[in-house]
C-alpha cells in the first residue's frame, strides 16, 4: 500500500528522534501556579488517607480532591502542544498514547 501501513505493521519497534520537546501553550507563571495547586491537593489526599478512618462522613467527602485533580490536569491538557499536533493529524498518525496522569 501507499500509505505506508505495511512498513509500519512490520516493526516491532520504532524511535522517534528530533526536537520532540513539546510544552503547554500556556504562560509559565500560569503552568507552574497550577503545578502547585495539584501538588496542594496531592498533598491534602496523602494527609486525608494518613488520618482516614471507616466513618460513613469520610468515606463520602474524600473523593472531591480527585475530581479538583482531574479537572486541573484536563485544564494544562487543553494547551498541549502535542496533543494539539497529533489531532490535528500533523504528528504520529496511527499512534496512541497513554493517558496523562502526571504533572508537567
């Protein structure tokens, strides 16, 4: 085929080199402000889980941190250049990747 399939279902590995150094399109104050609010709520959960008890209240308010957590990482996502290229179909066609679960 023309489309270049063939070549890549034949591989069992494939490097990617050049300036792969994508970023957030975003202010770096703004980048780094958010970075440290995740790095707050990360730490109120590991305070949260040190001091949790089986009571029915904490069992039914411990999980709002994560959905702030989410929300703050699918906020910095929004600005992704690489995400951005790729759908745009500009970069990686056929290629998936993992979801993003850290931090920049």
């Amino acid at each position: 085929t023309t489309d270049g399939s063939y070549l890549m279902n034949s591989m069992d590995h494939i490097f990617f080199c050049g300036d792969l150094n994508y970023r957030l399109d975003l202010p770096r104050e703004v980048t780094e402000q958010t970075v440290l609010e995740l790095a707050r709520h990360n730490s109120n959960d590991d305070d949260k889980d040190d001091n949790a008890d089986d009571t029915e209240e904490n069992s039914m308010t411990s999980g709002g941190g994560g959905v702030m957590k989410d929300q703050l990482r699918l906020n910095l996502l929004r600005y992704d250049q690489l995400l951005k290229t790729i759908s745009e179909g500009r970069a990686f066609p056929n290629f998936a990747d993992g979801k993003i679960t850290f931090p920049p």
